[in-house]
C-alpha cells in the first residue's frame, strides 16, 4: 500500500470527525433498534422489511432479483439467503423469467403483504420514536436537504 504523506489527505477536523462519528453512531443504534424490534415483534429482519416493502410497491408486487437487491442495497448472495428464508415463510415466491431463463423474479404473496400490513404498524411507530419525534418540522427538511446531497446519483458526491 502507498504511503500518503499528511500533505496529500486532507484529515477530518475536529467538527467534521466528531459529527462523522455521531452520524455512524446513530445510523447504527437506529438501525439495531428497528432491527430488533421487528425481530421480536414480527420475526422479521429489518432488510427482510425493506424486501416485502420494495416487492409491495412494485408493478404486480413482483420485482427481478437482480433489480431488488440494487433496490435493498444488499449483495446478490444476502438478498439470495434473505428471499429463501422468505420463502420458506410463505411470504415470498420465486419465479422463473420468461424472458431470461437465468434470472428471476421475488413475489409478494398474500401471506407477505399481510405480515407486511401488520409489521408497518409497530415499524413506523419506531421510526417516529427514534428520529421524527426528536426533530422538528425545519430540522426534518433539513436533514432532507442534506441527505439528497448525500444520495448516490446526485451529482453532488460523483
């Protein structure tokens, strides 16, 4: 690995490093708290959630896997053990494509989007909890603001 001298990082400042510590802190604690509170509630992961809730919002709630796993930003082998053990619950199908035999879709089944109603429920109870209620309307917009800047795609991060 290549030696960079101090002259060609430019290190955090002390502001910057400690609101990147905050904001790996929080995304983490809220994650573990949604995490754990779907398991105990639902026995469901949260990227499990993230699954049923992208298959539900989709044309005839079916999605290629390939296209899910982009969309629940997990890797193609997690979202494969994840869909199985959806499988396995019967809230998830899979099918083949028609199109390209070697790809294939992720069904909501009835069982799935009924979990899905259920869970919604004590889920978005949660985030509200841990981050809607302890903002304000401003720091909400805000916080918007700042995380499309963030998002993938934006222009802004290249």
């Amino acid at each position: 690995m290549a030696r960079m001298d101090d002259e060609e990082v430019r290190w955090l400042d002390a502001e910057e490093n400690s609101m990147w510590r905050s904001l790996l802190t929080a995304q983490s604690r809220i994650e573990e708290v949604l995490d754990h509170d779907l398991q105990s509630r639902h026995g469901l992961s949260l990227v499990e959630f993230g699954i049923l809730v992208t298959l539900s919002e989709s044309p005839a709630m079916r999605m290629r896997m390939r296209v899910l796993a982009d969309s629940v930003i997990v890797s193609k082998s997690r979202l494969s053990h994840q869909i199985a053990r959806l499988e396995r619950t019967g809230h998830v199908r899979r099918e083949v494509c028609e199109e390209d035999r070697r790809g294939s879709w992720a069904v909501l089944t009835d069982s799935g989007l009924e979990l899905l109603r259920t869970a919604a429920v004590s889920h978005v109870t949660r985030v509200r909890e841990r981050v809607f209620d302890r903002l304000t309307r401003e720091q909400v917009r805000e916080l918007g603001a700042i995380m499309r800047v963030l998002e993938p795609g934006s222009g802004a991060m290249g």
